[in-house]
C-alpha cells in the first residue's frame, strides 16, 4: 500500500496483519507448523492455552482452573514460552501469560470445536 503526500509516494513499511497467508509450504514452514502442533497435542497445555483464549491468565488463576499442581502448570508454561505460543509481562510479583497472537487464538478454539463435532456428532461444517 502507497501512501501520498506532496506528490511523493512511498511504500507503507508496516502492512496491516491479514488473517489468511496463501503460501506455499517449505519444509521449514511444515516443520515450524508441525512444532506448534505437536505443543497442542499435550491435553494439560491445551486446556491452559485454550483458559488463555478469553484473555490474560496469572499462574494463580491457570492452576486454579487447571486442576493440576502449581508445578505441572509452570513446567508447561515454560515449555510454552519457549517455544513462542506464549508471551508473559509482571504485574508487581505475578507473572501474566498471554497467547502470542489471534492466530493462536484462533487455532485453539477451532481444535477443540472440531473435537466437540467428532465427540458429539454434530455436523462438520465449512
């Protein structure tokens, strides 16, 4: 996208973030997708990415809901870190997790919608 002022055009250098990539997987792109799989493919990370899909979560609040020791929790959440699905900011002594981006978002609830069908039987849809 161009930008126009006084008869100059420049390139915008910060193109808004789309939804939709139509790419052409490489093998580093496969792998790289099949390495944030394989972080969803564990149920106690998923249940605690999937409390991180309405927002903001501290330790605390994640190892209440996840009915798991305080332990487990932080194992996992390093792991996920780590592998850049989460991202964690202080609010004086708590530690805040959040997912990285929409996509994530996005990925989880769409997992576990298409798990709800298979164990209910409701129609797949579009």
């Amino acid at each position: 996208m161009a930008n126009s002022t006084a008869g100059a055009t420049t390139k915008r250098l910060d193109p808004a973030p789309s939804l939709v990539h139509e790419v052409t997987p490489d093998a580093e792109l496969l792998d790289t997708a099949a390495g944030t799989l394989r972080m969803l493919a564990e149920p106690t990370r998923l249940h605690l990415l999937w409390q991180l899909t309405s927002g903001p979560k501290s330790v605390t609040e994640l190892t209440d809901a996840a009915d798991v020791p305080r332990t487990v929790v932080s194992q996992h959440l390093a792991k996920l870190r780590l592998s850049g699905l989460v991202d964690t900011r202080k609010e004086g002594r708590h530690v805040i997790y959040s997912l990285h981006d929409g996509h994530l978002v996005r990925l989880i609830r769409e997992t576990l919608n298409h798990a709800d069908h298979q164990l209910t039987g409701e129609p797949f849809h579009d």
